[in-house]
C-alpha cells in the first residue's frame, strides 16, 4: 500500500470534526522560458507546461486524499510581475508555487513579506538564494547548485577519482556552477588540478570536438568536470578528451533531483501517473513542483487544517515529513528554507547512484551533507 492510501484509509477513522472543511489555492507563477539553442539537434523546444505539470499532479494527489477530511485544493495560475503580490493577498492565496529568476524570486518575496504568503521556489538553483539574500518566506525544492555538486562530490570521491580537471563557460551561470564545483572539491578532498575558461566559438573551421581534445592533451586528471548550464560546449566533451576519461557536471555524469528513467521506491508509479496526466516523461522542474504542492497537502493534512498559518507551521516543522519517492522522506531546513532530500547520480538515459553516499557522516542527518550546513550558511534572516 502506498503512503497516500495509507493516509486516506488512516483518516477514515477520524471523527468528522478532527479536520476544518475549507479550500486551499495555490497559485503557479511562471515566467516564459527564453528560446535558445538546443542543448542537440534532437532536442525541441521545452514544454510549455514544463513544472506546472508537476503542479496539477500534487494538486490531485491532494484532492484524492483531502476529500476524506474535508479538503480541496485548487489551482491559480497567473502572470508574475508587479500587483502579483497584492492580487494573492486581495484573492486570499497563501501558497505559491514559483519557476522564476532569482531577482523576480527576491521581488515577490519582499512584496509578500507582511501577507503571510508562502513562496516555494521550483526553478532557481542559485546558492545566494539560501544564503546571503535568503528570505524567510521563501521555501525550496528544486536543489541548489551546492548540492548538486556535493551530491556528484561524494560519488566521484568514493570512487577515488580526486583529481579533476574543468572547462567553464562564458555564461554567469557557468561561473556559479564552477563556483560550486570548487567549493565542493575543498569539501570532499578532491582537488582541481587543471581550469580553463571555454572561450572558442563554433564555426565551419573549428569544431568544439577538436577543441576539447586540444585542451585536454597535457592534463593528468581522473575526471573532466563542466560547467555549461547554457549547452555551449558540454555535449561534445564526452567521448572526444585526449586521454580515455569520464565526465562530469552540468553534462554527462550529473546530480539531479528527479531522472526519467528513476523506477525505485514507487518512482515508477509516479511516472506513470504523469506520463498519462501530461503525455510526457516527468523533468525535474515537474518534480519540483510536484514536491511544492505536495508538501502543502501534507501539511494541511497533518495540521488537520486549512489555516494557512497552521499548514505553514507545519512545513517547517521539524518533524514534518514527506515521502519523495526515493527511498527517504524529505523536509525543509530551519535555516535556508532548502528541501534536504536524496539526489539521484546518472546520465542521459540511466541512474547511476544515489547521494548521500555511504560512510559520509553528518552529527544529525547525512542529507545535510549536501548544500551548506547549518554552520557554514550564510542566511540570516531566520
């Protein structure tokens, strides 16, 4: 029996009054996501439901097992931008769900700050967002660059490959992933023993394959990390290195929240669900945004509920816990808002591993080993 029949059978045997009847909205604000080049030739357009799938699919989740105790949630779309904050208020709407740019992240949650909105971020994977510029109101699922690289840290240094080598592109976002990259080397004990920045351009002459050997030819490295979040080069690194070796980060071996092709611990069912709710295979902003709805319809269920003061309480609970389909419960950390939760290693088609990696101890809990810790963070607005 899954956990969510468990809970519907479970609340069956509670007396009519236990739980307040009410309704909860959620609101998804989104963005359209900017038209660039495919990370391949195989590769289309993203979808245009890309995380609001996830969304729908908590939302029916929730909706099968609040009828029991009175619940219903409901969906509210709408366009990010200035008002979006008064409208939530005016319309009474204190759970959203957001895939949005950092500073739009920032904007609403300082125009939310006395409305008792709870923002949940399924989009942006900066670090400074659970750091220095954190916000109280503002909760994450989708995992943090840190993590990611902590996540793939702890698989390649288990495998004792400590000596990477990196190519970082021109992008800002390549400059933070590489940022995370290194911090997660000094981490772990890897070390970096070569760098350079990815500065060649694609033309009729010169082949980014070329490139990537010319580079690689006098390094000694066990690993090739990239850090290519704008699909310039990282595609054509694997298999076209000077020496035989692996590579890692934003492509070919990478940390992810959620893989296609993850069937473990009732992942397949999920899948399933969403490929006939969506007719495509779930990403990881679905994923994402799955998670975000679903932990407000725990936390309404478990609060007995639809005060948005209660449900709220309740997600930052420490005892609040949600089961994510990967084989532990995920929660919020009490000082950066951040889902602590298991990362699935892989590539294109296949998971690979799990992290937290066996034999990496933490004093509280190994999930905490990934991203910043409660001693070295920087948010200080909680």
């Amino acid at each position: 029996m899954s956990r969510l029949s468990f809970l519907m059978a479970l609340v069956l045997l509670l007396p009519p009054s236990a739980v307040r009847a009410g309704e909860i909205r959620i609101a998804w604000l989104s963005m359209p996501a900017a038209v660039g080049r495919a990370p391949s030739v195989l590769d289309g357009p993203p979808p245009r439901d890309l995380g609001l799938a996830g969304l729908r699919l908590a939302l029916a989740d929730n909706n099968a097992g609040g009828r029991f105790v009175g619940q219903s949630f409901r969906l509210a779309e709408m366009e990010p931008g200035a008002g979006v904050a008064e409208r939530l208020a005016k319309e009474g709407i204190r759970f959203a769900v957001a895939d949005l740019p950092a500073a739009e992240l920032l904007r609403l949650a300082d125009a939310a700050r006395d409305s008792g909105l709870v923002l949940i971020n399924a989009g942006a994977e900066d670090d400074i967002l659970r750091e220095a510029e954190c916000r109280a109101n503002l909760l994450h699922t989708v995992p943090s660059r840190a993590m990611q690289a902590d996540a793939l840290a702890q698989v390649l240094v288990r495998r004792n490959w400590k000596k990477w080598a990196m190519l970082v592109g021109p992008a800002p976002e390549d400059q933070a992933r590489a940022a995370a990259i290194r911090r997660a080397a000094r981490k772990f004990g890897a070390r970096i023993v070569a760098e350079r920045p990815w500065t060649y351009t694609r033309d009729a002459q010169r082949g980014a394959e070329g490139e990537v050997a010319a580079v690689t030819r006098d390094w000694s490295y066990d690993v090739l990390m990239v850090a290519d979040e704008t699909n310039e080069f990282g595609d054509t690194a694997p298999f076209n290195t000077f020496d035989p070796r692996p590579v890692a980060g934003t492509q070919g071996l990478a940390a992810t929240a959620w893989h296609p092709a993850h069937d473990q611990w009732g992942a397949a069912q999920a899948q399933s669900r969403f490929r006939a709710q969506a007719g495509r295979a779930m990403a990881e902003k679905d994923f994402a945004a799955w998670v975000a709805g679903r932990a407000v319809g725990e936390a309404a269920m478990r609060a007995r509920s639809v005060e948005p003061s209660r449900i709220a309480a309740m997600l930052r609970s420490p005892d609040f816990a949600l089961p994510v389909y990967k084989g532990r419960t995920a929660g919020f950390r009490s000082w950066d808002g951040q889902l602590r939760q298991p990362m699935l290693v892989g590539w294109a088609r296949n998971v690979v591993t799990t992290a937290p990696q066996e034999g990496f101890l933490h004093p509280v809990t190994d999930l905490d080993t990934l991203g910043t810790d409660k001693g070295e963070n920087a948010c200080v607005s909680r």
